[in-house]
C-alpha cells in the first residue's frame, strides 16, 4: 500500500510538472498580455517600458526558472492585472469555490444516487418513470439556463432568494443547484443503469434465497456492487464540475475562482493563470487519487499495488 | 396596558425606526466592471472613473450639473496666472486626508510630482496623455503653490480638475513598503489597494475585481456625504444586476442597454436614468494600409452611412448624432456646425469611382459584446459600405487588432478625458497622440502646425478657428468616422435620489452631497 502510494505521489508531481509546464508555454504563445492589459495607444517606447514593468523582458527560461521559485516562496508571484500576491488573490477565493463544489457535491450524490436506486428498483412504475422523466430534463438543461430561470423565479419574480453574491446560506441554494441539476440526473441514469444489472445477477437471488429482507437485498447486495461504475462516473464528472462551476459563478457573481480564471485567460494574466490550472489540476489528480483508494474499500477484489494478487 | 408597557412598545417602536433608519443611510450599487487598482493618477479607465470622485478631490472643483465647465474652488481657494506660463494656487486650509494627515503644499507639489517627473512606467503614461506640459511644481509658502509650464497653458483650469492630478498623501504613500520614508514604485502599487484621499468618503475596503466599500468621512472640509456607507460591488451579467436591483438587493445598477431600460421603468419601485454619454462611439480606418491609402475610398466610407437611420434602429433614436468631434462639455469650444460627417450616397459612389476602388474586401474588426450594440451596428454598417458597392467583411476577433499593422478598419470608442477637444479628440487624434503611435494616423506637417496653435493659442477664436481647421483636415483624408453618443442608461430604485450628471467625465458615480440622496418618505 505504501510503496503503491509513494509510486502515485511521484506520478502524481510528474504530471504536475508536465501540466505546469505545458501552461506555461502555451500562454506565452497565445499573446502578450500587454495587448490585453493595456490595449491602447502604446508607443513602442511606453510599450517597451510597460513590457519590462510587468518582467516580460526577461528570457523564456529566466521567466519559468521564477515562476518555479514563486512555487517555492509561496507568494507565487505577481498578479499583473492586481499587481498584488497571486497567493492572496486565490486566497480570497478559493474557499468560496470549494464551499460551493463541496455542496454540490453532496447534494449530488445525497439526492443522485438515492433517485437513481428507486428508478432501478421501481422500474416501469410511475414513480420510476417520473424519476426518469426528471433525470432527462436535468440532463438536457445547460446550467446556464437553468441558472438564469431560477434567477427570473425565485429572485425576480418571486423575490425569495438573493440574486448575486455569496454571504449566507441562503445564497447558495440556487446557485448549488443549477450546477447539480446535471449531475444529479447523469448519476441517477448511471445508478440506474448500474443497479438494472447488478439486480438480475445470480447472486441477488441467492441474497433472497438466505432470507435477507428485501432492503438489505438492495443495498448491501445490490448498491453495494452497484457503485464502482458509479464512483467512477462521480470522480470523471468532478473536473466538469469545475468547468460548470465557471459559468454559473458568473450568472450568480459569485466571486470564485472559476471566476478569476475566466478574467486571467482573457487577459492573459500570466500569473494567475498558471497557478489557477496548477491548483485546479492539483485538485483532479487528487480527486482521481482518491477515487483509487475508495475503490478498494468498496470493492476487495481491488488490491491497490498488486503485490498480494 | 399599563404605562410600564406603553413605554415599552413606544421605545421598541422608536428602536426600530432608528434602526431602518440607520440602513437607510447605506447605498448599494450593482457595476457590470470593477477596478484593480484605485490609483486616480494612474488611470484614465472607464471602469475606474467610475469610482474616483467620491474619495478624491482636485485643486479645482466644476459644477457637474452643467455641461460646460464652471470651475469652482477644491482644495484650492483661489488661483491666478501670474505670468502666460505660471499659475499660482492658494491652497485650502485645515483639509484632512481619510488617515487623519493634515493636506500640505508638500502633498499637492508630490502629487503632481509623481506624475510629471516619474519613471514608474504607468504614470509616464498618464504623464504623455495629460501632463506633458507641466513643468513644475513650486512650493511657495504653506498656503501657495505654483505651477509652471513649458509654454502658455490655455487649458491650466482644465488640467487641474481632471482625475489624473486628484490629491494623494504623500508621508502615507512613502509609509506603505520598502523605506517608509522613500518614495518608490512598490509604494504606488500598494496605494492602489489601500487609497487614501481626502474627499467624503473614505475606501474602507477594496477587493480588486469584487466590490468597494465607502464610508462617509467626517472630517470632510465640504458638505458630509449623505450616505453612511455605499458599497459598490461587481455583478457582470445583465440579467444578475437587473435581477438584484428588483430584488432590492441594491438600489443602483449600471450598464442598462437600451432594450432592457423599460423592463426596468415598468416596475413601479424602479425607474431608468438615462443620458447621452460624452464617448463616441467611431470608426477607425488604417490610414497606411497600402489598400486604404486612397483618401476617397476613406471619404466614400463616411458618406456611405446613415447614421440617423441607424440611431432610429439601434438606440431608438436617442443617442446623438454630432456633425463633427465636438461635445456641449467644451463650452466655447463647442462646434456644432461644423459638418465633417455627412450621409451622400451618391457622392460616395462618385468618389469610389475616383479612387478606382475594384471590390477588393475590406476587413472591418469588431468585438462582439464590449461596445454595446457593437456588432448590430457592424453589421448595419456592412450592410450600408454593401449598398454603396464596398465589399466589407466583417472579423470578430478575441484579442485587439487595433495595434496591429494589417487592420483595414475596425470600431473604437474617443472618449471625453476632459472637457476640451484637447482632452477627448486630442488624445486620439493629436499628431504624436493613440494613433499615430499605432501606426495608423501619419498627418502631415501642416496639421501638426494646425495643432500647436489649436493646443497653445491664448486666445479661444484663434483655438476655434484652428479647430475648424483641423476637422477639414479629418474631412478631406479621414482616419474616423464619428457614429454616435451613445444613449448609456441606469436602473436606480425610485426611493433613492441619483442621476448621472452631465459635467462629468462618463461613468462617474457621484454619490457626494447634493448629488444622491435617498428620497424622503
């Protein structure tokens, strides 16, 4: 387990590296962000000085070198719209965000995989189906729009909820849910689906035939052998989750990272950007990580390392 | 009910009534942009302009409710021209800055300083836009300063009530890192998130990108501000701001396109404030082009646009349509005769003609969203260049195209920095000024000479007559056509008191006294 460990971590930063890296060059191909920061009427002599203001002047290499040592001090580097410490920047941020991944979340597996059982157990019924309808609905409906119907029935017309910004509990519901709305209903069909062909399995009967009542059938016997493909389905939708949590931060001016990252791409603020899709793939190769180890807690077969095959 | 209960709901009463009282003191206001940075002789932004006036002062103040320039004391009292090239200024006495320092000659000599003698690469900037005549700043005693330029200044009112020379504090600005007592470039950065001037309302947080928070400031030397605290917070989307403004989460919003205004003036609580903004919205030509060196060709793409018919289209017609570059804010200045832009369709096919104009394309680039009506108007546009035979593209593009060298023609915004064609046409169009140094303006000698006397005569016909002159100039060899003003609007709750005022340079969200105030009950 260790040495399977030790062997993902080192994975884990060689991927890192090549992502870092990666990033690195294509923002410097894809433009100055002098053209984006300050797009007019630049001589080239006010535009030399700008460029050596914001430390483009410098080498490629002399460049990355310092973008690894702002890693290493941890202040990495300078903003060059904010012109203050990328570490504070995200600092003010990245929590926000992670509190609304983290309710999402829950919301979606809380509310996914429960539905997705019922539609599985009670398939063909008006219950099942209605499940069924709704998951479909849920899965058609781009959070944007969903984003901006529940804006025009709860806030504008109905004026329950707060429209923008994220200070109480109350602000989180609508928000929480046009980013689950999708994922709630991709895990409903996937818990379905998985549920569908572990019932019919030989095993099921043979839970029933030992006496079992039937909820213990369904959910030790049934979901239990249900979840792997589930729990990878959950572990591939976090890192769309994260491009979801982009749009409807902006629909609800939430302030978040994903926000940040949208205004650094378009302007190419090189700084910001880089550590953004550092942390944000930080996050997923955690993410998958994890998945890993949950598999072999669900399922024994799975022996993580293969030495004791 | 006994007295003792009486007393009791009576007081409750007043509580409660206090209480609302107190929030409704506050202010709260939806922008679609927020700034960085708050550094008002760093910026010349649209975001940032927004912001400045409320905690900022300059030496000379002007009465925004008028177009044209009143000028009236700021933190100076009074000023003289002691000399075609000096101006003295007696300054204000007992003025506070928001950190408690008393405002000494010494801070107006540094803030100017700053600025005119700086090798901080952002505000040698500003310096070229807006201060390249100021020479220096002479300390004279406590109460007097005097400030000297290279040549006489007909502007020198003008220059020292624009956004550029608000007053900053100068110990404070030195105190903020490296050698508190040294001024330097780390300084200026870190003033840009924690500003400090000395107007009604102190900054009491700045996030860059989110959100401001003023608070009234009672040591302010003028009328207190009406509002206790104004927080300005940034919500992108149009739907969001409209939404939060219905939904009473704030009491202002910015950023009202003009299909969207009676959605907010059919609410009974809301109403729109509308007004036409001092910004043109233009299009450029890249005059050295090889293709669009033909001066009639360019001359044909002027008279080739209705303007008034697109005005009736897109902004219902109330944006405004100017004869040439000129707004009502220059006052003397304000030429509204002058014909430089006209619509002739049949003298554009004439001239097309002339310039042997073969059908090649023209490419014209365009954002998609950041002028509003951007690209309804591009395509109309194309549509009328069509009609007269010139074969337009039309390019949307993702990063600026303006600077670079195979643009043929593209749309662009000449706002009004301040209120004289040296402050709006000049920045763009002056011979060294925007364009030329992107390689797309290259007047001759004659309109460089034209300039100098428009910029530096003393006398206002000499300064009009030159104007004239360099607007047939733009007529014969155009690298603009103006399009329009356009018609900016805003969603403010009907229980608060607010407009945008003419005097001001666009976007200014004046919340200072007599400009904002909540409506009495």
């Amino acid at each position: 387990m260790l040495e399977y460990l030790v062997g993902r971590f080192g994975r884990m930063l060689i991927t890192l590296w090549v992502i870092a890296t990666v990033v690195f060059l294509a923002t410097r191909i894809s433009g100055n962000p002098i053209d984006f920061l300050m797009p007019e009427g630049l001589d080239a002599q006010s535009r030399a000085a700008m460029i050596a203001y914001f430390g483009l002047d410098q080498p490629l290499m002399t460049q990355y070198l310092s973008f690894w040592k702002s890693l290493v001090d941890g202040e990495f580097g300078l903003g060059l719209m904010e012109r203050r410490s990328v570490a504070v920047i995200f600092g003010e941020r990245v929590w926000r965000s992670l509190s609304l991944l983290s309710a999402t979340l829950a919301v979606t597996i809380g509310i996914g995989v429960p539905l997705g059982v019922i539609a599985a157990v009670w398939r063909s019924t008006i219950l099942g189906n209605t499940v069924l309808l709704f998951a479909f609905i849920g899965y058609a409906i781009p959070n944007f729009v969903l984003a901006i119907l529940f804006l025009l029935t709860f806030s504008y017309t109905l004026q329950w909820l707060p429209s923008s910004g994220s200070g109480t509990l109350a602000h989180y519901i609508m928000p929480v849910m046009a980013l689950s709305a999708f994922f709630v209903a991709s895990l409903v069909r996937y818990t379905r689906n998985a549920m569908l062909d572990v019932l019919s399995q030989d095993y099921m009967r043979t839970a029933r035939a030992k006496g079992l009542s039937e909820t213990d059938v369904i959910l030790r016997h049934g979901l239990r052998n249900a979840l792997i493909p589930v729990i990878t389905v959950i572990g591939l939708q976090m890192t769309t989750l994260v491009s979801g949590a982009v749009v409807v931060e902006t629909v609800f001016a939430w302030n978040g990272i994903g926000d940040l990252l949208v205004g650094a791409t378009l302007r190419r603020d090189y700084p910001v950007l880089q550590f953004g899709v550092l942390i944000v793939a930080c996050a997923v190769v955690t993410i998958n990580l994890i998945i890993d180890l949950i598999y072999s807690a669900v399922d024994p077969r799975v022996r993580l390392g293969g030495a004791s095959a | 009910m006994t007295n003792r209960l009486k007393l009791i709901l009576a007081s409750a009463v007043a509580a409660l009534a206090l209480n609302s009282a107190a929030v409704a003191q506050d202010l709260n206001v939806g922008v679609q942009n927020m700034s960085a940075y708050l550094d008002p002789g760093r910026d010349h932004s649209n975001v940032g302009s927004q912001h400045y006036y409320n905690a900022f002062d300059t030496l000379i103040e002007k009465d925004h409710t008028k177009s044209e320039p009143v000028w009236k004391p700021g933190l100076a009292t009074s000023w003289k021209r002691i000399s075609p090239t000096v101006m003295e200024f007696k300054i204000r006495q007992g003025v506070k800055f928001h950190n408690g320092a008393t405002l000494t000659a010494d801070d107006i000599k540094y803030s100017i300083d700053r600025i005119i003698n700086t090798t901080f690469p952002p505000y040698l900037l500003r310096k070229k836009d807006f201060l390249p005549n100021i020479e220096k700043v002479d300390v004279v005693d406590a109460e007097t300063i005097r400030v000297s330029t290279y040549r006489e200044e007909p502007l020198f009112e003008t220059l020292f009530n624009i956004q550029q020379t608000m007053i900053v504090p100068k110990a404070y600005m030195a105190s903020l890192s490296g050698d508190p007592a040294k001024d330097e470039p780390s300084d200026y950065e870190a003033f840009g998130l924690k500003p400090v001037g000395t107007g009604p309302y102190k900054v009491t947080e700045f996030i860059p990108n989110q959100r401001i928070v003023y608070e009234r400031f009672d040591d302010f030397w003028g009328e207190k501000a009406p509002f206790k605290k104004v927080t300005v917070r940034r919500i992108p989307e149009l739907s969001g701001r409209i939404t939060a403004l219905k939904n009473g989460e704030v009491d202002i919003i910015t950023n009202v396109p003009p299909d969207q205004v009676a959605i907010v003036s059919q609410d009974p609580k809301l109403r729109a404030e509308s007004m036409v903004t001092p910004l043109f919205h233009v299009v450029i030509y890249n005059t050295q082009h090889p293709k669009m060196a033909s001066k009639e060709l360019r001359q044909a793409m002027n008279y080739a646009i209705d303007r008034k018919t697109l005005n009736e289209a897109l902004w219902l017609g109330k944006a405004t349509i100017p004869n040439t570059h000129t707004y009502p804010q220059f006052g003397g200045l304000f030429m509204p005769d002058v014909k430089t832009f006209e619509y002739d369709p049949a003298k554009a096919r004439e001239l097309l003609k002339k310039a042997n104009y073969d059908g090649f394309e023209i490419r014209f680039d365009t954002g998609s969203a950041y002028y509003t009506n951007a690209l309804l108007a591009s395509q109309a546009l194309k549509e009328m260049w069509g009609a007269v035979g010139i074969n337009v593209r039309i390019n949307v593009d993702e990063a600026w195209t303006g600077n670079k060298p195979d643009m043929m023609s593209r749309n662009w915004s000449n706002p009004m920095y301040f209120p004289d064609p040296a402050g709006s046409f000049g920045t763009m169009w002056a011979p060294e000024a925007a364009s030329f140094a992107e390689g797309r303006f290259k007047p001759d000698a004659s309109y460089a000479a034209t300039w100098e006397r428009f910029r530096f005569s003393p006398k206002l016909e000499d300064r009009r007559k030159a104007y004239g002159e360099l607007m047939d100039y733009i007529k014969n060899d155009p690298p603009v056509l103006v399009l329009w003003q356009p018609f900016e609007s805003y969603g403010v709750k009907k229980s608060v008191n607010w407009q945008p005022l003419p005097g001001h340079i666009p976007y200014v969200l004046d919340f200072r006294a007599g400009k904002a105030s909540l409506a009495s009950n």
